[in-house]
C-alpha cells in the first residue's frame, strides 16, 4: 500500500521525502509547508483534519522553515509532535491529523470525491449500487449529505435553507452507515474508522452537484494546477 511506502512521503513514522502526492504532478507537502503562509496552513489543518491546535503548528511550522526548508517526513512530524501533548497508549500519533489534511490538501481529495460521487450517478444504470467507504467524519459527512440530497430525504441548511423538490437519483440502501464488525476489526485493525455508505439508482436524471451544500470545506487555498 503506498501510504505505507516511506519513500511516497505520507507515513509520519517512517522516514522519507515529504511528498504524499498520489500520482507525479502538483505540488508536493514540502512545497506546500515551505511556501504557504501560517494562515493558509492553519486553515488546511483544522478544515481538513479537524486539528484543533492548528494556529500553534502552523505558527511553528513557520519559524522551523526560517532556518531549513523541510525536506523529510520526520522533520515535520517532530515539529508537530513538539507542539501537542504526548499520546498515550492506544491514542493516535500526534502528526496523524496533520498529515491528514496535507495529504488531503495536495491532492485535492475532496474534489476528487465530489467528482466521483458525479461520474458514478451519471453512469449507474437504474437499479446499481454505488458503495462509498470513507474513513474519516468529513468525507463521510460529505457522502452523507450526498445520499440524503440525491435521496430527496436531506434537510436544509445555511447555504441551502429551502430545499427544492426533485426527483430523486438514489433511493437509500441502509439509513446508518456499516461499520466494520468486530471480526473484521481484529483481523484490519485500520478497519477501525471506516465507514460504508451505500444507495441504489434510480432511473431519474443525474443532477449538479453543489458541493458547499455537501460540507465540502471551502478555503482560501486552492491546489494549483
């Protein structure tokens, strides 16, 4: 698996160049953290990984850059770690969320979803299923809200107060998501936060997707070209 690949840049525990790019275009994580201003990665921390302590990383992030450019995943890791409490035993690493929202960051993972939950309504012949698994609370709140809009069943909101009646794309498959069983966890203990989502075409036509009336977090920075 390439995250587990110290040489591809996502693992905070092992050693490598701070990549975390899937493919070989875009910016890498190092580009990202050595030219984006405390700002921009405070924002991409807590929007993407949820980390409340993003001002104080993102603010040392900065100053660590200022006598090096950081190059290897242990540099960064260290930084973050030097910034938040010691885990405890069974808690997650420091750097995990993170790590995260650069990963997410570079390569526009949330868009990429958005897109795909698109292409698969478009192409799903009435009746198919389409299964998402997702594995952390923003993606699945994203698929969610996908599934209760497509399913005519999601509420309004503040971006989208009234919401229109149309004919629905899916009708829902389960109401609560699938998590892993206790079997499963014990054989993939990375199994752990994933959740299966799951709705079954219907034969009304695809629609647009909005995707800030899905919680698509929408922030000043964007992934270049």
């Amino acid at each position: 698996m390439q995250i587990d690949q110290a040489n591809r840049g996502f693992s905070f525990q092992k050693d490598g160049p701070l990549d975390m790019r899937m493919g070989d275009n875009g910016i890498t994580a190092a580009e990202l953290v050595n030219t984006a201003t405390a700002e921009k990665i405070a924002d991409i921390l807590y929007n993407y990984g949820e980390e409340r302590a993003s001002r104080r990383i993102a603010k040392m992030i900065v100053a660590r850059r200022e006598e090096a450019p950081f190059e290897r995943t242990l540099e960064l890791a260290g930084v973050i770690e030097r910034c938040l409490p010691r885990s405890k035993p069974g808690q997650s690493h420091p750097a995990t969320r993170s790590f995260q929202a650069l990963r997410i960051a570079v390569n526009g993972e949330y868009d990429q979803l958005v897109d795909g939950l698109a292409a698969a309504e478009r192409v799903l012949r009435p009746g198919g299923i389409l299964a998402v698994v997702s594995f952390h609370s923003v993606e699945d709140r994203i698929v969610k809200r996908f599934f209760q809009a497509r399913s005519g069943t999601q509420a309004g909101s503040r971006y989208a107060p009234l919401v229109e009646e149309v004919p629905a794309q899916f009708s829902m498959h389960t109401r609560k998501a699938i998590k892993a069983s206790p079997e499963e966890l014990e054989a993939n203990l990375r199994s752990r936060s994933a959740k299966l989502r799951l709705g079954r075409r219907t034969d009304a036509p695809a629609m647009p997707i909005d995707a800030k009336s899905l919680g698509v977090p929408q922030l000043p920075y964007r992934r270049p070209e």
